[in-house]
C-alpha cells in the first residue's frame, strides 16, 4: 500500500434484485480522511452500494478493496468498516455506555481498555454525565451520538453512514452537521455518507457523487458539483435552478449564443467546446445568480436582461423566492436575500419586473 493508495475503492460494482439494476458497473475510490457524500434521490441504489461496502450484501460483479486489499469475500465483522444506521440500532435495555462498549466487549478487550475508550468517545460527542441513561431516556440528537460514538470506538479505517442525520429536527440536523464535521477531522477516519438531502451533503462533504439509476452521473467538490453541474439531471437536482432551451446560433471563445423559443433576444452563455452551431443546447442559471429590479438595468456587453411579471413569492425572513413568468410563458425562479429590514415587501404579485444575469453566471449544457 503506498500513501496514494484510496482507503477504500471499488471496481466495475453491479448488484441486481430480480430485473432491478441497484448498482450499475461502478467504480468509485475514497481518500485517506475525506468525507464522501453519495447523494441521490429514493432508488437510485445508494444504501445498496452501501451495505457492499459494509459487506452486508454480495456484489453480483466486481470488486471492493479496503487499503488495497480485496475484501470483495471478507465477512462483514472482519473488515476495517463499521456501519451507522438511520434508525441508529441501539440496544433499549443497555446504557450509554453498555451500548458504546458492545462491539469492544464482543471483541473480548480488556476491561479498562474497554473503559478508557468508551470514556475518551463518549467525550468526543459531548456526552460525558449521561453514561448511566438507556436510549428512551435521551433526545434524538443525544441517540444519534450514542450511536456515532458505538461506531467509531473500534476504530474502523472508514465508517459508513447511511442517513445519519434524516431523524432530527431542521435544527438539530444543521447543528449536528457541523459536529460530524469537526469530530471527523479530529479523528481522521474516512467517512462514506449516504443521503438525500442537497444541503446536508454540501455542508459536510469533501465530495460529492451525484448518483441515479445506479451510476454516479457527476462527482466532484460541493462547489464544483453546485456551480458547474455536468448534465441536466444534476443542475435540477441539486439545488433550485431555470433551464432555458434552445439552439445554439453562435459557439466561440468568447463564449455561446442560444435562440431559445418563446424569449425575443438570445441568450448569452459561457463558451462550451462540446457545442456547435446548431446543436440543441441548454442554459442553466441559478436563482441566487439572477438580480430582480422595477427599473431596467443597465445594458453591459455578455450581460442577459429579460423583463416578466411576478406570478408568485414566499418570504423565508433571510431571503424571499419569486417565481417571474416571461412574455413567452417561461417561469423562471429567483432568490433574493433581504438585506433591508422592512414589514412591507418591497414587489407584489403582479408586478412587472426586470431580471438579469452576467453571461458567467450560466452554465450550457448539451440538450
């Protein structure tokens, strides 16, 4: 093994339940001490590739190595990985502590081994003075670290979540991200996560792999995944987002030219060297990137300006979204943070309005 060798990777992975494909001839590899976030909607096979990893199902193709070592045939209790389940799994009759213990205990560890380690976790997630307590006596939040803390006492090389955090409250839940992030990188121990939930995975992955119908469609960064999304599937499904489709008049340099149906003037967009003039195309913009005015904006070279009325908003206190319907029929959804202020909402439904956005802030994808 050198230091670049993944922690964990898989290769050409594929499991099938009847005529159902869970995972598609997938290959992915997770560095040392990184947080890997699989996210994907319901079935599209990312607690089965899960559960592979874990050992907890056997792969119909394919192989999966830990440390550059295939453990594809390896029993789940003897490879380096333990598993956090959604529904945390703990054991009602048994303490905090008993429960923390269980898998050392079963690993046959000297008692004051066993005590010093339940000690040093069960302060690493802030749980010290409730050591006596069984599970229906905590908070959730209080029984997902139990359950964290269960996982990481053995030590395992890479801890395997599966919607760690779908049980709490909104609160609790972007509170506790922070927490898994911090205790991650105190102990260095590589986490694979799996979820559904678009803000979860960007606030504690190092990457993301988008996943559907059992192949990962894009992997990269939270930024990179968010701003650059590679087809339309990820710029809708991760995030919010307007898609303008069209064909592309012009494709230099400098950047593409779309005439999209519906819309007066083309739409500028960045350049694109897999489009042509011709070829079907899309432009994406996020509503954050998008400026809302009652007047006209000033006209500037690469710059989009389109001009709607407001079909609906919500307000959310930080920001509001408005949903502006264009002369041609188009929605197209708009996020706008309140930095003023005011009881009285400064549009109303109704209003005619002026949107626009910089050629840099869309992305083109192929049609």
């Amino acid at each position: 093994m050198t230091a670049d060798t993944p922690v964990i990777s898989t290769r050409d992975l594929s499991k099938q339940f009847g005529d159902y494909v869970a995972v598609d001839h997938l290959s992915l590899d997770v560095r040392a001490g990184e947080i890997f976030v699989i996210l994907g909607g319901s079935g599209c096979g990312k607690t089965t590739l899960l559960r592979m990893l874990a050992g907890l199902e056997q792969p119909d193709t394919g192989r999966i190595f830990i440390d550059g070592r295939d453990v594809t045939d390896t029993p789940p209790y003897e490879r380096p990985v333990n598993m956090m389940f959604q529904s945390y799994a703990l054991f009602p009759h048994m303490s905090v502590s008993d429960n923390v213990a269980y898998g050392l205990r079963k690993e046959g560890l000297p008692r004051a081994t066993i005590r010093d380690r339940v000690r040093e976790m069960l302060g690493l997630v802030k749980l010290e003075g409730l050591e006596g307590r069984k599970p229906g006596q905590l908070s959730g939040g209080q029984r997902q670290r139990v359950a964290l803390a269960r996982a990481l006492v053995k030590r395992p090389r890479v801890l395997l979540l599966d919607e760690p955090l779908a049980a709490l409250d909104k609160k609790l839940r972007e509170h506790t991200q922070f927490e898994l992030s911090n205790l991650q990188d105190q102990l260095g121990v590589s986490f694979v996560v799996v979820t559904h939930d678009q803000e979860e995975a960007m606030t504690l992955a190092s990457r993301i792999a988008v996943m559907d119908q059992g192949r990962f469609v894009q992997v990269g960064s939270p930024q990179e995944v968010y701003e650059y999304p590679a087809t339309r599937f990820v710029a809708e499904f991760v995030g919010s987002t307007t898609l303008f489709a069209g064909i592309v008049r012009e494709s230099g340099p400098e950047g593409v030219v779309i005439v999209c149906e519906g819309i007066e003037s083309a739409l500028p967009g960045p350049p694109s060297a897999a489009l042509q003039a011709g070829a079907s195309a899309l432009i994406a913009v996020r509503p954050e990137k998008i400026q809302l005015s009652k007047e006209r904006p000033e006209a500037a070279a690469g710059r989009v300006i389109l001009q709607g009325i407001v079909q609906d908003l919500a307000y959310y206190g930080g920001r509001s979204v408005y949903r502006v319907r264009l002369p041609g029929g188009q929605m197209v959804s708009v996020s706008a943070q309140n930095r003023i202020r005011a009881a009285e909402r400064t549009l109303e439904w109704d209003e005619a309005v002026f949107l626009s956005w910089a050629r840099e802030s869309a992305v083109v994808l192929q049609g």
